[in-house]
C-alpha cells in the first residue's frame, strides 16, 4: 500500500520520485527529482526501500568507508480490532441500498476528490461487487462485505475523471445470519451525467453525512425509475394515449330531426302552479306570452306545424290568437285542430309546407 512520502520508480517509464498526494483512490501526485509533481496512475508505480548507511561510529550516518546498510525498521504490527457488533436499527428491516458522491470540498464540488460511497441502510449485511464500464469492458473496482446501516469509501473521482465518467454497476446480495427467507440479489447500473457535479442543487442534505452529497438509490421500483427517465413531454404523451384509449369513438353528430307537429297546452293551469289574486286579464297575458314564445321558438326551429291547445270556454284565448295570427304572423296559414283529436279547442298553425 502506498502512502504520502512513499519513494516510487514508475513501472513502465524512466524515473521516479516521492509521493506528495493523492488525486483520487486511484492516481497518486508524483514529485519528480526536477520539481514537477505529475499525477500517476498508482498501478504504474513501485515502492522503493529506502536504505540508511550507517558505520560503527555513533551518530556518523555519512555512509563513508563502508558498504554496510540497514532497511528501515518496519512499522509496529496493528492491534486486532475487537469483534464488530453490528448495528441494528429496529423496523429497518427492508432493504435499503445507495451509492453516494461525496465532495471533499462542499463549496467547490469539484475542486477536490469527489469521494464514492456505498451506503447500507438497513438491517441486512451485504455481499457487494462494484464496477465501472467504459462501454467496452467491466472493470471491478471494490468488493467486499458490509455490515448492517453502515456506509464504505469504494472509490474516488478527480476533476480528470469527471469528464470521462464510465457507467458504474453494483451486484449486492442481502443476507442475514439467521432468516426464513432469502432476499434476492440486486444489480443495479448507475450512468451519472458530468454536467451534475457542476451543479450546486446535485447535491443535497442527507442522513448519511454532516455535508452534502449526491444520493443514488440502487433498490428502485422498475416502473418509478422508467417514470423518473421520462420527459415531462414523454409522460404527457403516454397520458394523451391511455386516454385516447379509453376514450370512445367520436362520431359526427347526427342532425337532430324536427318534430312535423308541435302541442303547447295554453291551459293556465299547466303554466303556472296558482291563478290566486290573479284577474282575467293577468292570465290572458301569461297565456299570450307562451303563445308568442312557442311561435317563435317554432319558426327558428323550423317546425312544419304548430297546435295550441287553449279550450273551448268562453272563446276568448281563441279569439286573442287569431287576432295575433292574422296580424303579427300573417304569413303564415291557421285553421282549426283535428276535431277527432282535440275538439273544437284547439288551433294549428302551419308554419311549413311539405
């Protein structure tokens, strides 16, 4: 494993140097004995051991007179971590995965190491793969187990990466060390637009750290993610179909055909609900004003007859209505109502000839 102040010899190129940094998890910053620090892929360097010269005098570390040397004392052995209780969060018992960019820098996303994390929000351990595709080949970059609700570093982006992302993959398979039932595995392909990490909204507050982050979940539903993928002009067109389904024929309108004959019943008890203080006159007039409004609505619609039903009476209402015939409709011909049908107390007006 290589660190910061490592001496390196490029594996497939003349010379070498000491590393000063780290650009992501992937590429160390080189210094070169000229000065020049140039980042390099850490697969293409070699670690070399630095040797001390040393003679038998005390504190003379001058190398001069002998040929003797001494590797550098290896670093004390870590203590065995203690046994790992895993974390179990009661009700968080549905599988709950996510992949999460992290920004070293929250106020310039990109003006540092974008971290890559996995996150396990839930009760389940995972066994995981991770992957990226450059469209030609599948290259993994981490696997391992994680415990429950628990989240691991995997990877690492510098500013050179953003903008040639490949499509990352994960493969997680849920597990518990007593269940039963089995989870089924999960693959999940997550394509990240570059133009993202140069938006400041891509990144949000979140439960899994103290900044923000981009949070991708890998357990969607099959049918929210193609809705999440959708335009809104593709999701209207979608709508416009299915209504456009079920949604019956439409057919042109047939003409409404007009009746060849008309009844108005000019009785006053079938216009208004009581005559009570009414006089004489006041219910020849409602009587006359259905007569003009029925005339008139049977000319606009083209009626061929029209028969107002008015009694025989006193003659009257009768009367009245051949006065307005002959005057205000003179154009038009009137004669007595079928007596089979009416009696004598009715009139017809025949608005149009056959």
């Amino acid at each position: 494993m290589l660190n910061i102040g490592d001496k390196v010899k490029f594996l497939n190129d003349v010379g070498g140097g000491r590393i000063v940094s780290f650009q992501s998890k992937n590429i160390a910053v080189v210094e070169g004995d000229d000065g020049f620090e140039i980042p390099v892929m850490i697969t293409e360097l070699v670690k070399v051991e630095e040797e001390v010269a040393y003679s038998n005098s005390a504190g003379d570390y001058s190398g001069a007179g002998t040929n003797k040397t001494e590797k550098r004392e290896p670093e004390p052995e870590e203590e065995p971590e203690e046994d790992y209780e895993p974390v179990i969060i009661p009700g968080n018992d549905q599988p709950r995965f996510y992949m999460a960019f992290y920004p070293t820098d929250q106020n310039n996303p990109v003006g540092g190491e974008i971290e890559i994390y996995f996150i396990n929000d839930s009760n389940y351990s995972v066994l995981y793969h991770y992957v990226h595709f450059d469209g030609d080949k599948y290259q993994t970059i981490d696997a391992g187990t994680l415990e429950p609700n628990t989240k691991n570093y995997i990877d690492g982006l510098g500013l050179s990466d953003i903008s040639n992302l490949p499509k990352f993959f994960f493969r997680i398979i849920p597990f518990e060390k007593e269940s039963k039932k089995l989870v089924a595995p999960i693959s999940k392909e997550v394509a990240v637009n570059a133009v993202k990490f140069y938006k400041e909204k891509s990144f949000t507050e979140n439960d899994f750290f103290d900044g923000k982050a981009m949070v991708f979940d890998l357990v969607t539903n099959p049918l929210v993610e193609e809705l999440d993928k959708m335009t809104e002009k593709d999701f209207k067109k979608v709508l416009d179909e299915k209504d456009k389904q079920n949604r019956p024929e439409e057919q042109a309108p047939k003409p409404v055909k007009q009746p060849d004959i008309v009844e108005v019943d000019l009785h006053i008890d079938e216009l208004i609900d009581s005559t009570a203080g009414l006089s004489n006159r006041e219910i020849l007039d409602i009587q006359l004003d259905k007569f003009y409004s029925e005339m008139d609505d049977a000319i606009k619609n083209h009626v061929k007859r029209i028969v107002f039903i008015h009694g025989v009476g006193n003659g009257v209402l009768k009367q009245e209505i051949a006065k307005k015939l002959k005057s205000k409709y003179a154009r038009f011909n009137f004669q007595d109502a079928s007596f089979k049908e009416y009696g004598f107390g009715a009139t017809m007006v025949i608005l149009r000839r056959k």
